[in-house]
C-alpha cells in the first residue's frame, strides 16, 4: 500500500532546489557525522591507540547501532532479490555473504549491503536506501514475500535492536576467536559465515575485516551482548584487543578503500517516480546532508555507477536484473574508478596555520575523520584546473601518518603516483550547515594510490577474497 505520510516526490515538489535544501537545511541520518546519535563511546581510550590495535594487536569495534537491516523471507524472496541485484546469485546459499548492489535502469546506484541467507530467511545489513528499494519492490511487485525492518537505534521506536553485532580484527583477532569459540572452531574463508557459541550464547561469525587480518564479524541476540561483549574482552585482554570508540571505527574503511553509502540515483527520472510517491519524505533520502567543495546544480551529478566505486567484481550478467542493459554498455569502457589520494602534508599543516594567524582562514581539517557531510564530495583537477574527479570520506590514520581520501577518478588519471589537487572547503563562505564555520576555499596537492591503501588488506584480497 502506499505510505500516508509526505512523500519524497512532495518533498522534491515543494523545494525549489533540492541539492541546496540537502546542501543546507539538513542535518543528516548517520552517526559518522553526528556521534551522539549513537550510544557507543566516541572514544573507549583514544582513537590513536585504537586504530594502532587493528595494525599491531587487536581491536574490537561495536556495530550494533548504526546499521539498518531487513529480513526478507517467503517463497519469492531469492527471485526478488536476482530481480533488482547485479550480482550472481547461482550457487547462493546458507554461509556464503554477499556484497549486494542494486541499480536503476540506468545503471546508476541504488546502494549496497551485506546479504546473508539464514535458510529460509534473507539478512540485508546496512545500506538503507538499498532496504527500502527493497521494500518497495516486495510490496508492489508480483512476490509472495514479507520482510521486517529493524531500524538503527536512533530511528528505532522498539528501543532495542534484534541483533548485537561486533567486529574483531588486527593480527591477533584469529587467536581471540580461536579461544572464544566452544568446541571445534569451523574453518571460515574470507566472506563466508558459519555459526558457533561463544559464552553459552548462539551467534553467526562471518569472516570480514577491514585491516587485511583474520577479522570475524560476531552477531547474536541483542539481549546477550554484554555476555558476549565480557567474553570478548576477558581473552583478549591477553592479547592487547582495544575496544574501540565510533571515531576509529569509521576511519577504519581508510585503509580498506570502501566508499560507503553512494547517493541513490532515484530523485530524477519519470520511472522512478512512483517509487518517490511511495517514499517517505522522512526516510533517509529525504534527510540526507551533502557538503565540501562540490555543490552541483543537478543532483544527477552526484549520481554514480558501480564501476565508479571499484565494485567491478560483484557485477555479473548470468541473469535478469535492473540495469543490466545499461551496465553491459557501461562494462565496456568504465570511464570512472576509484583510487585512494594521500594528501600533501605541507598543505595540511598549512591549513592548520591558517587557524592561527590573521591570514584567511581555511576550513579546518577534523581528525581523524575529515569529511563533514554524510554525502561528502570535493572536487579533483589536474594542477592545470581540469575537473577529473570528486573526493568523497576521509582522514587521518596513525598507522599510515597521512591524510587519506578516497577518490572517483576519470580513468586516465587513476595511475598510482599521479599529482592532482583537491579542493577544500566550501563557496561562498560554507554553507548553513551549524557544523560548519566561516572559511575561505583553498587546495590540497594530493597523489593517487591503489586500494586499498593499506598493504595488509591488498595482500588479503590477493591472498583469498572471494565475493560474488
């Protein structure tokens, strides 16, 4: 049935300009921004140490707030899921995850997620606009289908959640799981998931990780996290694991070279209107904050492909699905990618002098995140002034000693070790965003890598990594 509530097309209907309204006037949906959406600790010690554990002991990083998920079931459901997914779905079952991604006709993104079948059952983790293009497609497709929404705390009027969700990686995570499974531990390869008990409770340990280690992803009943959470950190204690707060976690894709949350390219277009009518003007879509230096007069702009963001490897075209036509062009001849930019540390420092001198004042720089919107994207050009990309999170980390940023590049210029600048802060002073004070615009000098940036994970995806 179509919700009741204003609808995102009203919303779109009603703002002269939507990209300046999202520009502006909204505050965002996620904690990576706003920390006190969420009740884990900004900080458990400090955020240098913690990141330092996932490269030389061991971190433990608590999921269980931000993320959204939906559970997906009825008869139909895995032919729901083909329907709108680019990935393969041939050979899915019980223990295999996947990194879902779903698009338009166009094939522009929609989002991506986590997908695990639990037998019967199908978990989609994170990606909200992925969940509710999801949703809309088992209530108005021809499915014999149900789902459940279970929202992120801040959103959640249970007050609870289904599940707890932990993540323990560094070098000495495999150990800490070693002893914490009871009985004989499964060999799990790198995307695969398999259930075990730890402290007397059930719970499903998927093998993930963002710092190249054996990493393990560790979900159960919400109502035994301080069990498992007690557990965890009573073995680990031995093998130096950190409890991390929400400042290190969200630096962790860093090093990784994930770009997470890819606007949903669903605000234009007259075949995606009844799925605007359909949505709620309070979703996620509707509240979404942009910001840096890149402020379009199109929201298409902002619009982007799969091989804009190096997901390459999970497109396949062995089945129907939206977009399929689209990306077989695309496929040809991507003309984006994805890189990583270390930035220029003299240009860092210089920015930071600017906050104490009588000069202009450049947009400071937060560490260890650097990126001030949920939707953040600043320019790229060559140092001739030419526009080749768009800079989306960033940050610092201790184990790299510099300022990182992911990048959506023109593929000409995606050779490591290539010199382009970025553009830092926002016209016209900054935008009316409260987070964001009065500055001048300047440039960054940054070079091109590969991602993921850090070794230890390139040599893991090398090594074993598997995703379909």
């Amino acid at each position: 049935m179509p919700n009741e509530k204003r609808s995102l097309q009203q919303l779109i209907d009603s703002t002269p300009n939507l990209v300046e309204h999202l520009y502006n006037d909204t505050l965002g949906t996620h904690t990576r921004i706003r920390f006190d959406m969420s009740p884990v600790p900004i900080e458990v010690s400090n955020w240098r140490d913690e990141q330092r554990a996932w490269r030389e002991t061991a971190v433990l990083f608590d999921q269980t707030h931000h993320m959204p998920e939906l559970f997906l079931s009825g008869p139909d459901a895995l032919q729901l899921l083909s329907d709108i997914g680019v990935n393969t779905f041939s050979g899915f079952r019980p223990g295999i995850g996947k990194q879902f991604v779903a698009c338009n006709a166009r094939g522009q993104m929609i989002g991506e997620c986590i997908l695990h079948d639990l037998g019967g059952t199908y978990e989609l983790i994170s990606g909200k606009p992925l969940l509710n293009w999801v949703r809309f497609h088992a209530e108005t497709g021809d499915y014999d289908v149900s789902y459940e929404v279970d929202e992120a705390t801040w959103d959640n009027t249970t007050g609870s959640r289904r599940n707890f969700r932990f993540q323990i990686d560094g070098p000495n995570g495999g150990m800490i799981f070693d002893e914490l499974v009871e009985g004989e531990v499964p060999a799990i390869p790198f995307f695969r998931s398999a259930m075990v008990t730890i402290a007397g409770t059930r719970v499903m340990a998927f093998r993930h990780g963002m710092a190249g280690h054996r990493g393990y992803e560790i979900s159960g009943p919400f109502e035994s996290q301080d069990t498992v959470r007690n557990a965890i950190l009573n073995i680990g204690e031995r093998y130096g694991l950190r409890a991390a707060g929400q400042k290190a976690y969200f630096t962790g894709a860093l090093e990784s070279g994930w770009i997470s949350y890819p606007i949903p390219a669903i605000y234009t277009g007259d075949d995606l209107r009844a799925y605007r009518e359909w949505l709620p003007a309070d979703e996620w879509e509707g509240r979404f904050d942009f910001g840096g230096s890149f402020c379009p007069a199109n929201i298409e702009e902002y619009y982007t492909t799969p091989f804009d963001l190096g997901l390459n490897r999970v497109v396949k075209f062995d089945h129907d699905f939206i977009g399929r036509d689209a990306l077989e062009r695309i496929a040809l001849q991507p003309p984006r990618t994805k890189v990583a930019l270390a930035w220029n540390s003299e240009d860092v420092l210089r920015i930071y002098a600017s906050q104490f001198s009588d000069g202009p004042t450049f947009k400071s720089i937060r560490f260890p995140a650097s990126d001030y919107a949920q939707m953040h994207r600043d320019l790229v050009h060559t140092p001739g002034g030419d526009i080749v990309g768009l800079s989306t999170h960033g940050g610092y980390t201790v184990n790299e000693g510099t300022v990182i940023s992911h990048c959506i590049i023109d593929d000409e210029f995606a050779v490591p070790g290539t010199e382009v600048v970025v553009t830092w802060g926002e016209p016209n002073g900054g935008s009316r965003k409260p987070f964001v004070e009065r500055h001048e615009q300047t440039t960054i000098r940054a070079t091109v890598h590969a991602v993921p940036f850090a070794n230890a994970v390139r040599d893991l995806k090398r090594s074993d990594f598997v995703r379909n």
